[in-house]
C-alpha cells in the first residue's frame, strides 16, 4: 500500500439535491411558530450561522483498514482526493484536516492542506472535529464533518447540509443520504437511516430499516443510505463529547444516535449520490474501477 504521491486535479460530478428546500421552508415555519425575531433578523441580513468551516477528521489506526487514509485511489492518497472535494464546496470558509498521526499530518501538508493535530483520545470524528475547533483562531458556527474516507464526495451535498441546518433553527445537526441499493440492505458497513415527514432524522442503523415481517428486502421500498458527512452547530459541538454515551449508540457503534437519544433534533436532506465510501481494502478497487469507467481521474 503506498502512501503518497504527487498532486492532480480531481474529477468532478454532478448531483441533485431534494429536502433541502423542504428543510429551508421548514425552518422558516419553525422560527416563526417560535416568534423567532432575532431569527429572522439574522436570516435576512444573511449572518445567522454565516461562518463555516470543514474539518477532515483523519486516523492512522482503524481496526477495518489501518492507514486509509493514506491508501492511493488512482495514484492520489485518498485523503487528498477527499480536500480537493471539499474545497470546491462555496458554503466552506476554510477546510483543515484533524489527525493525531504524523504520517497523515505529512502528506497531507505536501499536498498544500492546513492541519491541526489532535489528541490520540478522541473516540470518533465528531470529537475529533470538537478538538481541532477549539485550536482554530477564527470563530465558526458550523462545522461540517466531511468523512476522509469519502474521495468522491460531491459539494454540492456539503452545501446542502450547511443550508440545511441554516434553515433548521431547532436542528443542531445535518446530515445526508441517498437510496439504498438492495445488495447493500443487510451490510453492517453501509449504516441505514429512517426519517419523519419533515426531513428529521429518527433512527439510523447497521442493519436494515425498516424491517418487515416477511425479513426480505422490499424492492419497492425507498430505503434510505446514510452518507458519512455531516454538520454541526458549533455550540452543539462543544457540548457533545460531555454527553454520556447512550445505549442505542453503543450497541449501534453509531455517534449520531447519541444526538437523537439526547433529544436533539437532526435534519435530513436526500441526494442523489452513488456512494463510494471506503471501509475496506476491498473497496478502493471498487472505487479505481468506478472511476476509470467514468474517466475521473
């Protein structure tokens, strides 16, 4: 497995977005039913959670795949195809990526990316993302957790979670999916989500939601696939690592369910977006054939 290599310009691919406009309508009713003047006020003069950053949380060790990150996707680290990404996105005032490796820190700076190191301690991303917003000197309130294992991630879709949550004033999270393909319906590894008729998150899973009777597959079924990015208000963020870890959360090994067992609200936009996530090595020749047939490169 290399490690590093030289920069090129990546790819780049189109998706559609739906909820959002939903989750923009839903937060405007929200803020009125609240009598939310101070919302409105922000809102329009287009400062109400205005300044947003990307953090890339990056680990070395993983149980699945150690040094992911760093593993070449079409002669690029993956991690650097994952910066390129995301520096397209409009909604982003400054991308970092967050590792407590020297090796990841390394390539990553080759590559021209800022870094900020963080502790060995963090349990998962989102702590993770925590830390390095407290080493930042700017202000920021989202931050936008954009998985390292990701290398196609549209950002459009990191757009898309950033207005959701703007327009979400009782959602302190954002977070996205896309359609499930049935051969992915009983894989622990691609994590399911189930949502209201608002666009709000009420439980995500390792297994296959919603279960019918019949434990098969529902061809006709729009089930739901939960992409790895999403965002945060930054007080929210603060305030997560001080919350005990809950049960569902545990037994899941999902962070996100320790926001909705606190009784946090998440918002949910859906995209349309073949995901190509990383989780094992298996999968970066899944991706390399994905994107020579797509002439990405």
């Amino acid at each position: 497995m290399a490690v590093c290599s030289s920069p090129s310009s990546s790819g780049s691919s189109s998706t559609t977005k739906a909820w959002v406009i939903h989750g923009i309508l839903a937060g405007a009713a929200v803020a009125v039913a609240i009598g939310a003047h101070a919302y409105l006020l922000l809102r329009r003069s287009g400062k109400f959670r205005s300044r947003v950053v990307g953090i890339i949380p990056a680990r070395f060790a993983s149980s699945r795949f150690e040094g992911k990150p760093l593993v070449q996707i079409l002669g690029k680290p993956m991690i650097q195809r994952t910066w390129e990404r995301a520096k397209l996105a409009t909604t982003l005032d400054h991308v970092v990526v967050a590792t407590d490796d020297d090796k990841i820190a390394e390539c990553c700076r080759g590559f021209g990316a800022d870094v900020i190191m963080t502790s060995e301690s963090c349990r998962n991303g989102t702590e993770r993302c925590n830390e390095a917003l407290q080493k930042l000197e700017k202000h920021y309130d989202i931050v936008v957790n954009i998985q390292g294992d990701e290398p196609l991630i549209e950002p459009e879709i990191i757009d898309g979670v950033v207005k959701a949550l703007q327009a979400a004033p009782d959602a302190v999270f954002s977070t996205a999916v896309t359609s499930l393909k049935p051969e992915d319906g009983f894989d622990p590894n691609r994590v399911k989500c189930v949502v209201d008729n608002r666009g709000y998150a009420i439980y995500f899973s390792r297994g296959l939601i919603p279960f019918n009777k019949s434990g098969t597959i529902n061809q006709q079924f729009p089930y739901l696939l939960h992409l790895g990015i999403q965002s945060y208000d930054t007080k929210f963020l603060k305030i997560y690592p001080d919350l005990p870890p809950t049960p569902l959360q545990l037994e899941e090994d999902l962070e996100q369910l320790k926001v909705l067992e606190n009784g946090y609200k998440m918002k949910v936009i859906k995209v349309d977006h073949e995901a190509h996530g990383v989780d094992t090595p298996e999968d970066v020749d899944k991706i390399e054939s994905f994107m020579r047939e797509r002439n990405l490169s």
